[in-house]
C-alpha cells in the first residue's frame, strides 16, 4: 500500500508545477497581480491541494 504522505507530496508537487507554469506564461511572479486571481481554477485547486497535504486528507487539525 502506497504511503499517504507520498500521495499527499506528488498532488501537491503537481499543483505546485501548474501554478508556477501559469505564473509563466502570463510573466508573472505572484497570483495576486494577476486580474484573474479571485475565481481562478488553477489557484483554488493549489489552495485544496495545500490544504490537503497539510490534513492528509482528515477534517480539522493539520499535521506539521
């Protein structure tokens, strides 16, 4: 059985790579100086992305 904590590290490696591919290709160093910021797909699924790897996957308090 694969280790959580590996399947938790690899999404959040991954969303980190689409964030950093879209700050990119709009020439930009940080979401919040791009006008699409609020409602953006890309953005919100890193911040669930995160927040996940933080809970490993439980409600509540985060594993640090």
């Amino acid at each position: 059985m694969p280790d959580n904590n590996n399947i938790f590290e690899a999404k959040l490696d991954d969303a980190i790579k689409m964030l950093q591919e879209c700050q990119q290709n709009r020439n930009l160093e940080s979401c919040y100086s791009c006008p699409e910021c609020i409602g953006c797909e890309v953005r919100a699924k890193y911040v669930r992305t995160v927040y996940e790897s933080m809970s490993k996957g439980e409600t509540g308090g985060f594993d640090f």
